[in-house]
C-alpha cells in the first residue's frame, strides 16, 4: 500500500511506460510523463 495519495498513480504511469517496448524512455522523459499526469489530474494551482 502506498504511503501516499501520488505513488500508486506514479507507479502506474512507469508501469506503462516499462510496458511500451516500441519507444526507449529517458528518465527525463519518465519524469515529463508523471508530472504531466499530475498537472492533468491537480491542474496548475
């Protein structure tokens, strides 16, 4: 169980991009894809 609100949702963002075998992520881009998750679920505030 995750200790917070945004590690279950980090970790299922990686999953799929672990998942994708046709594209070869970067950390930059692992990190582009779970804070573009998070702006798109909290939004900028």
């Amino acid at each position: 169980m995750p200790t917070n609100k945004n590690a279950q949702l980090r970790y299922q963002i990686l999953d799929r991009c672990f998942c994708d075998f046709s594209r070869k992520y970067e950390i930059e881009d692992l990190v582009n894809k779970v804070n573009e998750a998070l702006d798109d679920l909290y939004g900028n505030q």
